[in-house]
C-alpha cells in the first residue's frame, strides 16, 4: 500500500490487477507480454541535393537528387514522391533521383515529397532557371568616318559572366568598364585613315557561349 493504491497480483500468471480507490470500486486489468508501442510523430529529414536553389542551367534534360532519412526509432521511410511546377506527382519508392527532361526556359520549382511508415511526410522544394538561348550583342559605333577618339559599346541581350568576355579591336590596347549589361572599351589611342575590326565573345551566366565571335568594323 503506497498513497492508498495497492497492487495485487492475480493466481492467474497473464494479468495483474491494480486495485485503486475502493469506494469508487475501479479495476484496471493490464495484460502481461504485450509488446510496447511507441507512436512515431517525427516527420523524415529531406535535403534536396540537386538543382542548388537559384541554380542557372544550360539544359532543359537534368539530374535531381536528394538526401532522406527517418529517425533513429521512427518507423522506417516509406515512399517517394516528385513534380515539377503544377504537375502530379510521380511516384518513385525509395530512389534518391529522378530525370527531368523537357523543361522549357524560364524558372521552375521542383518538390519531393517523403512519408515514413507511419505516415509522417515531409516536402521540400527548390526554384531554378533553365537558360538554352546563346547571348548576342550589339556594337556601336561602326561604319567609315568615325572619330579618332571613338569609345566602343557592347550592349548584350543578357547578363553575361564578365570572366568570359573577350573584346578585341584589332590588336589595340584598351581599358575595359562595366555597366549593367554594356560594355564600353576605349581604346589606348586609334590611327587616322585605318579600319579597325572589333571582336566579341563570351558566355552568360547560364554558360550559353555566343554562337560565333561577333564582328564589326569601323574605319577613322
């Protein structure tokens, strides 16, 4: 007897008998040898891997991967689940990749999705942007009679990685400046009288090389 509830045990082998508040005359019959059930309320742990978020890609075909797991007593992972956009989801077990293909360019979200065998789920997604178009460029001033001190600009169709740019102006020395998406290249000094042929090429962000060398001319 301990704070008026006493525990008796039954002949019977398979149950006990907790005995509580006499005048309330309540029994509680526990069985013996059953097991212990522990719920599972934790949902898995699910890191996409690839695309990164914000990712520029080159092509419209891919390789999405992810990490998942379930806790260290969860019941175990159950199911997979991807879409990209407003699409259904498309069941996949328990790969860690998928192949996507055919993505138009522009941005995209991708989703994964996975349950554990409780029935916990988890969702996580990433945004990136699919980039297949090669950069142009135009030039300016080009044509005879131009100035001796003539300044060139190079506006692009999009933001190019500057690391990647070459202008060359037929072998004149010249500085380089940054503005936007324009380039502007003034030459050290020009010659009168003499045709210079200016060349351009690059890749964007995306990695989309111009599809050939740019080429202008223009005579002082």
């Amino acid at each position: 007897r301990a704070h008026g509830v006493v525990l008796a045990v039954c002949r019977e082998p398979r149950r006990h008998e907790l005995v509580g508040n006499r005048r309330a005359g309540r029994e509680l019959d526990l069985a013996v040898g059953r097991p212990l059930v522990v719920r599972d309320t934790v949902a898995p742990t699910l890191i996409i891997v690839s695309p990164a978020e914000g990712a520029l890609l080159n092509v419209s075909t891919g390789i999405a991967h992810w990490t998942a797991s379930d806790n260290l007593n969860g019941s175990g992972l159950n199911n997979t689940w991807v879409k990209v956009d407003l699409g259904s989801w498309i069941e996949l077990g328990s790969a860690d990749g998928w192949i996507f293909s055919q993505l138009g360019d522009g941005e995209h979200t991708l989703y994964v999705k996975v349950d554990d065998q409780a029935g916990n789920s988890v969702i996580r997604s990433v945004a990136f942007v699919i980039d297949t178009i090669a950069p142009t460029a135009e030039v300016s001033p080009t044509g005879d009679n131009q100035e001796i001190d003539s300044v060139v600009r190079i506006e692009f169709s999009e933001t190019m990685n500057i690391t990647s740019v070459i202008v060359s102006v037929a072998g004149v020395n010249g500085t380089v400046a940054w503005d936007g998406d324009t380039l502007t290249f003034t030459p050290a000094a020009l010659e009168n009288a003499k045709e210079y042929a200016v060349t351009v090429s690059g890749r964007d962000l995306a990695g989309n090389a111009m599809r050939l060398p740019l080429a202008q001319s223009m005579q002082h």
